[in-house]
C-alpha cells in the first residue's frame, strides 16, 4: 500500500510572510476603491463649481442687462408717460431678436413689459431697503428693471442638481435739469443817510429798533450765503432731519432762529463777499438776531414762503447763492406782514418838511425759486412752479392842511374871487336864497326909522375843521415764472420766462375820521380801502344886516350868533350846507414781457451753483407817469353835507357855473400833493429795493443730462 507524499512542513516565517503578502493585496484592493470615491468626489466637486460658476456668470450677465436696460430707460422715462421709457429698456435688452449681436441678454433670455416700471426716485427717501423708489407715482423720474429668470442646467443628469431661479433688479433715476430764478434788489450800495432810513425801517417792522449802521447794511449788501449751508444749518436749529427739505421749509421758525442759521452757516465757511465783509455781516446779523429776540410777540415765519425749492429737488440744485441784505428783508417782511405793526419813518418832503411815513408788508417777497423746469413747464403756475415776485408794500403819508397857512390861503382867495357862480350853484342845487355880494345886498337896502334893518343869508366859505388828506400808496407784484426750458446740450441751453413789473395803486382822500381808524383801515384791510371824500372847504350860510342905511349908505355889519349880533363873521352861527371834497384813486398795471435767457455765452445762462446770475430787467414807466398824472389831477366836487361835517351824496347841477373853480382848486390841491410821489418812491427804493417801474429777474439752469444707477 502507497501511501501520499507529505507536503514539507512550512517554517514559522514563511507563514509569516505569505500572510503579509495576503493582507497587501487587500490593502491594495481598497486603496484603489478610496482613491476612486475621491476622485469621483472631486470630479462632482468640480462639476458642481462649473455649474455655479455658470449660474454666477449668467447672473453677473443678467444684472449687466438690467443695469443697461434701467438707464437707458431712465433717460427717456416722461414725467408723466413711461411708453418710451418701456419701450428703450426693451429694445436695449432683446436688440432685434435672439440672434442681434447686439443685444445685451444673454441668449435664451428675454425681457418682458412687465419686467419694467416707471415710478419715482427721491434721494431723500427713508425707504429702510434702500430704494428709495416709489412706482408709479408721478411725476415719473426713475426706471426699475426687475426680472427673475431660470437658466437651463449644464449638467442635468448631475445627482442633486435642480434648476434654481435668478434675480436681478435695477433701479435708474434720470439727472434732472434744475433752475433758480430769482428778484434783484436795486440797492447796490448804502451811504449814512440810507442806512438811518434803514434802521428806522426795519426795526419799526421788527416792533423794536436797530442800529446797524452803514458798515452793516453794507457787509449785507455784499455778502452771499450758500442756500445749502444755511438749509443745513436751520435744519439742526429746528430739529429737522437733514435732507428732508421739504420739512424744513414748511416748518415754523422765528426770526432770531433765521437770523441765527445765517450765522451758523457764515461761521462753517458757507459764506462769500469781499475781504471784511463776512465779519461786518456777522455783527449784523447778531444785532438783527437780538432785535428779533426783544420784540413782543413777533410772528413765526415759515422758509418756504421766502425761498421756494420743488419738492425733490436734490441737494445738489440748492447750492446757489443769496444775497444776504434780500434774505434779511424777506424774513423780516415775512413776520411784519402776519403781524399789524407798521413801521413809521420820518421823511423830508417837498413843502411840508419832514412828515411820518407809516409802512407795512403785505406781503413778503420771494427772493428765489428752485426746482426741474421739466415739471415747471407742465403746469408753469401749479404746483411745481418756479416763480418769484417782489414785495407788496403800502405806504401812507397824511396830511394836515391846517398847518400848511399858504396852501390855506390859497384856497380861500380862490374861492372868494368866484363866489358870485359858486353862490348861483348852491342856490340852484340847494334851493337857498343866498346872497354871494354883500354890496348888491346892501345897495337896495331901505331901513326902517324905528327898529333893525332887514337881514340876509349870505354864502360863506371856511376851511374845514382840521382837514387831514390821507395819501395811500400800494405798490409791489413785480413777478416772474419759469415757463420752458431748452437742453440741446451741455453748451446750448435756454430758459423762458415770463415777467411784469410792479403793480401801483394810490388812493387819496381819507381812510378814516382820526389819524388812528386811518392807520388801522388802510393796514388791516386785505385790500387797499377805498378812500372817501375828504372835506377841504366847507360851505355855508351866515345871517348878516347893517347898523344903518342912509341913501343907500350902510355901515356897521353885524353877524347873527345866537340873539346877538357880532362884527366878527367869524364868531357868528354858521349853518353847513354843502363842502367841497377830494377824492382820486388809480391802479396802475405794469408792463409784462418773456425774458429769454440763452447760451452758449456761460454769463447769459451760468450754472446752478454760479456766484451771479444771468440778469434782464423789463421796465415800465406808465405806471409812475400814470401814478403821478392821478395826483396833478386830483378831483374835486361839491358834495352835501351834514352838521356834523359827514359828507353826504354828490351835488348835481349846473356843474359849468363852477367847473372854472373846480379847476383853480384841484391846480391849488395839485401843487401840494404832486411833489409827494418821487419822495415816497424813492424811499421804497432806498429802504426796501423795491423799483415800481422795473423788475429784475436773475436766472440760473444746469441741464444735467443724461441718468444714474441709484439701485
């Protein structure tokens, strides 16, 4: 029996070995299967980021489109249409179709009318997403482009890859054009006798005093504040928030509080004049500001009545210059004209010396007018308007004949050297029987032996009591308003404005029977009263006989008073018929013309932020001249009286018996009140700046074309 070869028994380290080799290859085995999880793990990786970086692209594409798309239209967006606004964001993105190379969508995309809004875009928004934008509030300024879009995947059969939406918005708002208008005052300049004029005027409209002095009115003359600044400024004195402008400008401020943002804005550098200026400024101001502080309940006054500024106007359109001395005045004018103090200024006059001239505000000026004459010219006196005017003023001087001795005179000698017609005139309209010579009365005069001579009513003429002739005068409403506006470009600009002088309006006769009802009628009325007739000469009967008649002969006149008789007519009982009143009154309407301001010459149009404006004045001299011929022809009439010396209705007639004498009076009357006017313009014009014949308008205008990424 054969029995199997053994195998050799293995040696311990040989087992050793083939175990190793055993556990390599399983090493190895799973090493190949790690690195193969990892590759496969950064290839995912990889196809991920590929993925990503295509949807990152095409966002970055699709943002670039709706940026473009918004901008483009911005620049066409209408304040009140968004068709051509759609309609250019449209063509901008999409080009002709999918295949235009010049389109700006990547292919595959498109934007849709939907897609696109006009609204309203305002810098000083709290909107807290930061937008700021306001769809489809008119008037339209801004284009919002918002387009969410799913792009196809480029690697669809990736495990846990799905589509996911894109986003994109853009907001542009289009650079709006602004112009500034604004009213020069004619005072250039002020010497020592227009400084006192001035003190005693602005600190009678403040309800105090001021003591300014030439220095300081000058330093005002010639010295502008920077609007910005001084809104700035004002805005942290009244708790406003700063850019909310349209806040600041409606909210209430006293004037020490106006005077003192003035201040603030000099001091922080927002100031500009000649070298000394600024500090003579300051110290008026302050002078001004402590006025304003001492006066008895002076009243709030609001910027927005003084300085007009279009709602949204940004603040770039609010860096123009103002004339310190026109700010000052308008606030000042501003609270006079809520209040019923009057100021009241001595004035030399021609024949009477110096008289008391009594002023107020009306109404105040408005010294500047900012805003988009885009929206102006919509509607040029709406709401978006750009419009200044000058200030409405009255003025009133009285007076007294009675101390005027030659102007008395005057009118009697006028009088009395036709007695006989005025005589024949009273008796007609009067039914009297008055005699108008005492000589024809006494001629045919026969007295009695025993007892008196007969008496007769004669016609007897007397100044009446105290006669005061107020002369009231209202002048202002020079104006002016944007009305078109041309940008063609950066060089080739214009502006159409519309202008008129002042309104004049005077008055004569009397505003009330005491200076006092004079003053409180002709100032609290929202219009200029209608003055009545004042009464200069009265016109009556006094009983008068002689003593004695022999042979036609009579001496000793006496005048009845009483039951006795006087020698002195003056003494004796005069019965008031009649008297002869005063009145005129005229409105002068100023001249009007359209200023047209054009460049491209930079000083017949400059820029918003210019230190001058482009100035044109439009003059008319019919209203002084019309002015002027109301008082050399004041009119003079009978009028039935009463016997407390109450005028009652007119005297109807033979007016020709007495017209020669009408004539001879008004001619009297005239010499007394014609020399009045110039003074009386001349010191509107010293005091205030106000030129009732010419109006001055600066104008201003940035086109600033073109839009702006705001979002």
């Amino acid at each position: 029996m054969t029995h199997p070869a053994r195998r050799p028994l293995q040696r311990p380290a040989a087992l050793a070995r083939s175990a190793r080799r055993r556990a390599g290859a399983r090493r190895q085995r799973g090493s190949i299967a790690i690195n193969a999880t990892l590759a496969l793990a950064v290839l995912i990786v990889g196809l991920l980021a590929l993925e990503l970086g295509y949807l990152l692209l095409t966002k970055r594409e699709l943002q670039k489109a709706a940026d473009l798309a918004a901008l483009a239209g911005a620049q066409q967006v209408q304040p009140t249409s968004c068709a051509a606004a759609r309609q250019t964001a449209l063509a901008n993105a999409n080009g002709s179709g999918m295949q235009d190379g010049q389109r700006n969508l990547p292919r595959g995309f498109s934007l849709a009318a939907g897609d696109i809004e006009c609204g309203r875009w305002e810098a000083t928004s709290t909107d807290p997403t930061g937008r700021r934008f306001e769809p489809g509030t008119q008037p339209f300024n801004a284009v919002r482009v918002a387009m969410q879009r799913t792009p196809a995947l480029m690697l669809p059969a990736l495990p846990g890859n799905s589509a996911a939406p894109l986003t994109v918005e853009a907001i542009a708002a289009r650079q709006q054009p602004q112009a500034a208008l604004s009213i020069r005052s004619t005072l250039l300049t002020v010497d020592t006798q227009r400084s006192v004029l001035l003190d005693a005027l602005v600190g009678g409209l403040l309800g105090g005093s001021v003591n300014l002095g030439v220095g300081g009115w000058n330093g005002l003359l010639q010295t502008d504040v920077q609007l910005l600044r001084y809104l700035d400024a004002l805005a942290v004195d009244l708790g406003v928030s700063a850019g909310d402008y349209d806040r600041l400008l409606a909210t209430d401020a006293s004037v020490g509080t106006l005077m003192g943002a003035a201040i603030t804005a000099l001091q922080g550098g927002g100031g500009a004049g000649a070298p000394g200026t600024l500090d003579a400024s300051l110290t008026a101001l302050r002078a001004l500001q402590l006025a304003a502080q001492a006066a008895p309940a002076l009243p709030l006054v609001k910027l927005g009545e003084l300085v007009s500024v279009q709602s949204g106007t940004p603040a770039a359109g609010l860096e123009v210059p103002v004339q310190l001395f026109q700010l000052v005045e308008a606030v000042v004018q501003a609270a006079n004209s809520k209040s019923a103090v009057f100021a009241s200024v001595p004035v030399s006059l021609p024949g009477l010396g110096t008289v008391t001239v009594k002023t107020k505000v009306v109404e105040p000026a408005q010294i500047t007018a900012i805003g988009n004459p885009a929206l102006a010219r919509l509607d040029p006196m709406g709401a978006d308007r750009i419009f200044v005017r000058t200030a409405q003023v009255r003025t009133l001087v009285s007076v007294e004949l009675g101390g005027l001795l030659g102007t008395v005179n005057s009118l009697l000698d006028t009088v009395n050297g036709q007695i006989a017609p005025l005589t024949s005139f009273i008796n007609g309209v009067l039914n009297l029987n008055l005699v108008a010579a005492i000589g024809n009365f006494l001629g045919g005069l026969v007295c009695p032996l025993l007892g008196p001579c007969p008496s007769a009513e004669a016609l007897s003429v007397r100044i009446a009591p105290s006669p005061r002739i107020d002369l009231g005068l209202g002048v202002g409403g020079g104006r002016a308003h944007v009305s078109d506006y041309g940008c063609a470009s950066s060089d080739a600009k214009t502006l159409t404005v519309p202008a008129s002088t002042a309104v004049g309006e005077v008055q004569v006769g009397s505003f009330g029977s005491t200076q006092a009802a004079a003053d409180s009628a002709f100032f609290s009325s929202a219009e200029i009263p209608q003055a009545t007739a004042v009464s200069i000469l009265e016109l009556g009967r006094r009983t008068v006989r002689p003593d004695s008649c022999l042979l036609n002969l009579c001496s000793g006149l006496r005048w009845k008073k009483g039951s006795t008789w006087v020698t002195d007519p003056k003494q004796s009982d005069f019965t008031l018929e009649s008297a002869l009143g005063l009145r005129a009154d005229t409105t002068a309407v100023g001249g009007s013309q359209t200023l047209q301001y054009a460049a491209p010459v930079a000083a017949n149009l400059p820029e918003i932020d210019a230190a001058v404006p482009a100035y044109q004045s439009i003059s008319s001299t019919g209203v002084i001249g019309s002015l002027s011929n109301t008082l050399a022809k004041v009119d003079i009439q009978p009028y039935r009286s009463t016997s407390s010396g109450t005028l009652g209705n007119l005297l109807f007639g033979t007016a020709s018996l007495i017209n020669g004498l009408l004539g001879s009076l008004q001619t009297v009357i005239s010499g007394l009140l014609s020399p009045l006017l110039d003074p009386l313009l001349d010191f509107l014009l010293d005091t205030l700046g106000i030129d009732i014949a010419t109006t001055e308008v600066g104008a201003r205008l940035s086109c600033r074309r073109g839009a702006e990424l705001v979002f």
